[in-house]
C-alpha cells in the first residue's frame, strides 16, 4: 500500500511525501524529513514511523502539540489513510492508493527527498490569509482603520519627544497573554503530579534560556517548559524541591519577555513615525517570532501593523 503525506498550509498545498523509509521527522531541525522553517515549530516537532505494518505518529515533546483529527497526541497512536495531522498552521493529509486530496497538475510529488518549508513561504501565506479576512471585514473595520491613520498622521506630526511615549501594545496586553497561556498549558499538561516530568521540563526550559540571545522564540519557549514543569507538580502537595526552582524562572522568562516586547513595540513605532515603512515591518516579523502563537493578542497586534504598513 503507497501512503502519501499532502502538507498544506491555510489550504496551500505546500508539497506531498511519498512514505517509504521506516520513519519521516517533522520538525526545524536540518536533520528533519520534512523542515519546516517557522518559529512556532519545535526542532523536531513529531515522528511519523511504520511499526509491523502499521502506521504511528509521536509527539516528540513539541512545544505547540501535534493534533490527529483535532485530538492531541500525548502518547504515539496509530494513524489511518483519511486522518488529518495539525501542528502550528500546518495540515497534513493522510492517503493511500491515489484517495487523496485533488491536486493541480502544478502540485508536484517530491517522493522521499528532504523538504524545506521555508519561513518566507510561511509569511508569505500569512500575508495572503490576513487580506482575505481584510476583505471580509472591510465593512465593520474601515472605520477603525481610517481612525488609526488619522492617529498616525496627528503622531507624525508631533515632535519627536512625544513620539518616543508612542506605542501599539496596549497596557496590561503581554500579561493577559500569560494568563492566557498558563490556561492553555494546564489543559495540556494531563499528569499533574510527575517530579519526573516537572525536572525533565525544566531542563528543556534552561537550555532554552541559554539561546535566548540567538534564537527570538526561544525564551518563548523556555516559558512554556517552565509553565508545564510547573503544572506538573501543581497538585502535589507538599510541594517538591524542584518547585521553588520553577517559580523563579517563570518570573524571570515573564520579565524578560515583556521588556523585549516593549522594546520591539517602541522600536517599531518610532520607526514607523519616521516614515521607515521597511525597517518597522522587519521589527513586526520579529515580534511574531518571538511570541509565534497565533491566537495571541500580541501576534494578532503586530500582523495588523505589518498590513497597514503595505
């Protein structure tokens, strides 16, 4: 039986695999099958292998989960033909035989080569998919867009002392989203009473600390491992040694976080008041690597400044 994997992003078909090795990895990682260059996707993100036969999928401790049929993975399960892989934006559909998803004649099956999504390509459907939802709610949002160009214009044309106090993020923005995603973690983390875990998480956490001056989402990152250590304990009680080491690097990724973000916001604005259309969207793509949550109101900020500035 021929199994073929369609890798769509946003309903763009991206590329297709044919699955004949013993196993395909998915992740950032050059020594991945299939690269998909996009901060949101953990180094190696998921493992799809052929056990006797049969066809499995393994989360490989994915920062943003991997989900079959809208269902998380937590431990490796079997997937069939008609299943549906999600993970950060991007599907994946499962065919055999020719059942597949219509493909154009332009669509070209790459076989069992290693593939690169890139993260221009990832922009790129970005862009496409926010003037689509543009168009649908031109209506209800011309108003709001024709009153923040006229904020532009005015703030422009004040002196450059007063445009310096200038900035889209709005207070109390970046500490919302940390609830927001404390919530998200506590849904995903199911075992709430593993030391094991807790220190496994932790680890993964630190390492990510020490690349955050190289890597934008990588103190991201290291928020959401000290986030799952931490609700890997939570319920215990009394509390292990390893909690009074979690709580103080969830305060300090929270910290640094909101500084770095406050800074991207304000560099972002002033270059916006100078007219620098260019250098302010590279500072929003920025943003939106370093918080790559979509459903944030952080990313969702920064995409919209990055479409006003077309």
């Amino acid at each position: 039986m021929k199994v073929t994997l369609s890798v769509y992003f946003n309903d763009q078909k991206k590329t297709s695999l044919d699955f004949t090795k013993r196993e395909i990895t998915i992740g950032r990682a050059i020594d991945c099958d299939l690269i998909v260059n996009e901060p949101s996707v953990s180094s190696k993100h998921f493992t799809i292998f052929n056990k006797k036969g049969r066809l499995f999928i393994r989360d490989e401790g994915s920062i943003n989960g991997t989900f079959v049929n809208g269902k998380q993975v937590v431990e490796e399960e079997e997937i069939f033909p008609g299943d549906k892989i999600t993970f950060c934006g991007y599907t994946i559909y499962i065919s055999s035989d020719g059942e597949s998803r219509r493909e154009s004649s332009e669509e070209q099956n790459i076989g069992n080569s290693t593939v690169v999504i890139e993260k221009k390509d990832f922009f790129a459907d970005l862009k496409k998919t926010a003037k689509k939802q543009d168009k649908k709610k031109l209506v209800i949002y011309g108003s709001i867009g024709a009153a923040i160009f006229l904020l532009l214009i005015v703030l422009m044309l004040l002196p450059s002392s007063e445009k310096q106090t200038a900035s889209p993020i709005r207070v109390g923005m970046v500490d919302s989203y940390f609830m927001q995603l404390e919530k998200h973690i506590d849904k995903i983390v199911t075992v709430k009473n593993s030391t094991e875990n807790a220190e496994r998480f932790l680890n993964l956490g630190e390492e990510q600390l020490k690349m955050a001056n190289l890597n934008k989402e990588a103190l991201f990152n290291a928020l959401v491992y000290f986030l799952k250590a931490k609700k890997s304990v939570e319920e215990m009680n009394p509390k292990p040694p390893v909690w009074d080491k979690i709580i103080p690097q969830i305060n300090k990724a929270k910290s640094e976080l909101k500084l770095t973000l406050k800074k991207l916001f304000k560099d972002a604005w002033l270059l916006e008041s100078d007219g620098n259309k260019e250098g302010a969207k590279d500072v929003y793509l920025a943003i939106m690597q370093t918080i790559p949550d979509e459903s944030s109101e952080v990313y969702i900020t920064a995409l919209r400044r990055y479409n006003l500035l077309k």
